[in-house]
C-alpha cells in the first residue's frame, strides 16, 4: 500500500505558505501577473510544485493571496505611517502623499503602485479579481475620508466638502502619477506631481479655501 503523503501542517506549513505569496508578489511586482508562472514562482520561493499546489489550487487563487499580501503591505508601509501618527490631518495627509513621491526610489527601477498595476492588468479580464483589488481601494478611501474629516474638524477644509469625492480625486491624482512615472522613469516629476495632489485640495488659507 503506498504511505500517505503527510498534510502540512503547524508553523513550519505557515512559513511556507508566507514564503509563496512572498515570492510571488515579488516576481509580480517585477513582471506582471499574467507574465508570472507557477513554475517562477516555485523556483523563487524554492519549494515544489507539489507544496505550491497544496496552498494554491490555482494561479487565480495565488493571485488573490498576492493582492492580500499587496495590500496589507499599502496599510504598513503607507497608510500607517501616514495616519497612526499625533498630527494633524493635513499633516497626514501630506506624509501620505511623500510617502508615495518615495515609492520608485525606494523600490527602483520604478514599478509604480502594485495595486495600481494590477488593477490596470487584471480589473477587465476576471471580475473575481476585480471586487478583490476594489474593497483595497475602498479600504484606502474609507482611511483617507477619517483624516480628510479630522481637518475638517480642525478648520483645515471647508465644512461642505465632501470627504469621500476628494479622498477618490486625491488618491486617484497620485495614483496617475504614478502610472506617467512608470514611462517616463522621472522621480522628480512624480515627486512633484504628488506634491500637486496635496495642494489640490481646498485647504483653508488665512479663513478662506483657496
């Protein structure tokens, strides 16, 4: 009779299944998803296919672990940063928008927004996907409208702004931004142009919004 094949299973099963997503989100970040094989990703994270299918039934199903993985890093490297911070909230906001001005340098060459580059890739051809990559953005909108209302509340934004219709038009300027620098391959553009995105925003001058 031939032996079980034992289940994985305990700390050692997590790691590597964390090692998998890990590799895959790199080679996707670097490639792009539909360029991105099993067989690469097996051969980065140095396990089987075999260990590679026990986590993953499918390259769709790696697919949506990589867009987890993609987002809990927005949360950590980004958002956080930007938010969990004693400041106000045009403060937070500009941290947000440097925060990504950075992006390209500290991950050259430049490969934009992960998020942004799969929604372009993936948002039109598997709408599983889609809805996946959509509550991301609508996570970033719902932390972007609290700090958009904590200026409010400070007296940085008019009181008739609408915070979700700005939190989108902000976010949506950095992220073409970030789109123009992936061609283009200029910091200082990008730079500027998140700078642009902040100072978009009807931030109260001297009692009057601009």
């Amino acid at each position: 009779m031939k032996a079980a094949t034992a289940t994985p299973k305990g700390p050692k099963a997590s790691a590597t299944k964390r090692k998998i997503i890990e590799a895959a989100a790199r080679l996707v970040y670097q490639k792009g998803f539909h360029a991105t094989s099993l067989d690469m990703v097996a051969q980065a994270a140095r396990v089987n296919r075999g260990s590679l299918y026990y986590f993953f039934r499918s390259k769709k199903n790696l697919g949506l672990a990589v867009i987890g993985h993609y987002e809990f890093l927005l949360h950590q490297n980004y958002l956080s940063p930007s938010f969990d911070i004693e400041a106000s909230g045009r403060e937070k906001i500009r941290r947000l928008a440097e925060s990504y001005a950075r992006m390209p340098i500290q991950d050259s060459p430049c490969c934009g927004c992960p998020i942004g580059n799969l929604s372009l890739e993936l948002s039109a051809l598997d709408e599983e996907m889609r809805l996946r990559l959509k509550r991301v953005w609508d996570g970033v909108f719902e932390r972007i409208v609290l700090v958009l209302t904590q200026s409010q509340e400070e007296g940085d934004l008019p009181d008739e702004l609408e915070p979700l219709a700005h939190a989108r038009s902000f976010f949506s300027q950095i992220q073409g931004a970030h789109i123009i620098a992936r061609c283009s391959q200029d910091e200082a553009f990008l730079r500027e142009d998140c700078g642009r995105a902040f100072m978009s925003l009807p931030w109260v001058q001297n009692g009057e919004s601009k």
